[in-house]
C-alpha cells in the first residue's frame, strides 16, 4: 500500500471508489444474481487454458496519472499471462483492471456511476467491458473502438475472449420467472 492508493475497507456489500468518493455496490437481487451466475458459470466453462474468472473481484486500478483505487466488478476475468508472478495480496486484489469486466445493472444503479466505471476499466487496462441490462434485455460491449450493443437474438462474442461465445436469449433466460 503507498500514499498513492485509496484504501477502502472491506464491506459487504463490497465499497469502491467511484468519481472521487466511496460508494457501497448495490445489493443484488435474484435477477441480479442469476444473471451474474450465468456469465461465470460460461465464463468459468470457456476459461480453461485462457485465465482466470471470479466474482466479486476486487481490483485495484489506476487509470494514468490517476491515484490507484478498489473496482470490484461482478464478473471479471483476468488471462493467465497476467496472474502467473502474483502472490499473496496481488493475487487476490490485483493492482491492475482486469481483461474483462462485467457489470449487471441493478435497479439502485446510478448510471453515471456505471459510465465511470466503465471508463476506468478501459483506461486502466481493460480490453472489454460488458454492461448487461436486464431490464432492456441488452448488453453492451465496451472496447477501444465504441461500443456495440447486442438485444434480442445477437451473440456475446468478442476477440478479447477468444472462443467464447453466449446468446443472449440463453444468459436471459436466467432472469425468468420459474415455470408454473
């Protein structure tokens, strides 16, 4: 730790450090949470031999020029490359953004909260941000080059993931109602 980086406690629900202050993620719903536990788990299903994928990954990032500070994204992955040489705390909360960041919208969500996070990551490192919107039933993808947006039938696919691939009518369906 150094006079360099914001140091948060650890909190449940987990604290960042989101344009210039501390702020408690949301506490998810069961939408929220199904929706995160089927990007993992395809995630997790693809990661082999690529990386390394959790949830509620706490990041330290620091943007150029900027002071490092905690991120923790709902899903994240990071490419193997990049963990092999970590121990201990750097491992656990590594001191860069991760490969991929995925962040599942909450109701209490703010959305210029999410703009700068998403912004962060990219500029911290990031080579994808997914913002997936239940509601809307959309997810956008986020790179150097824009951003795209996938609704109804379009696929989760992108070179940072090389591979990887998740419909969107499969990941939403998580967010149905049980049958009766």
């Amino acid at each position: 730790m150094s006079i360099h980086e914001i140091v948060l406690p650890d909190t449940k629900p987990e604290t960042e450090w989101i344009l210039g202050r501390a702020v408690r993620k949301v506490s998810p719903f069961r939408t929220h949470g199904r929706l995160q536990g089927t990007f993992f788990a395809a995630l997790r299903d693809w990661e082999t031999g690529h990386g390394q994928t959790a949830t509620e990954w706490r990041f330290r990032v620091a943007p150029p020029g900027e002071i490092r500070r905690p991120l923790v994204p709902d899903v994240a992955f990071v490419r193997n490359e990049r963990l092999i040489g970590l121990a201990d705390r750097d491992l656990e909360v590594p001191p860069f953004a991760p490969d991929v960041a995925v962040e599942i919208l909450s109701p209490g969500d703010r959305m210029a909260y999410v703009e700068h996070k998403v912004s962060v990551y990219l500029s911290s490192g990031a080579s994808l941000v997914i913002v997936v919107d239940p509601g809307r039933r959309t997810v956008r993808l986020h790179d150097a080059n824009g951003v795209l947006e996938l609704h109804g039938d379009d696929v989760i696919a992108h070179h940072s993931l090389p591979g990887f691939s998740l419909a969107l009518p499969e990941l939403f369906k998580a967010a149905d109602p049980p049958p009766r």
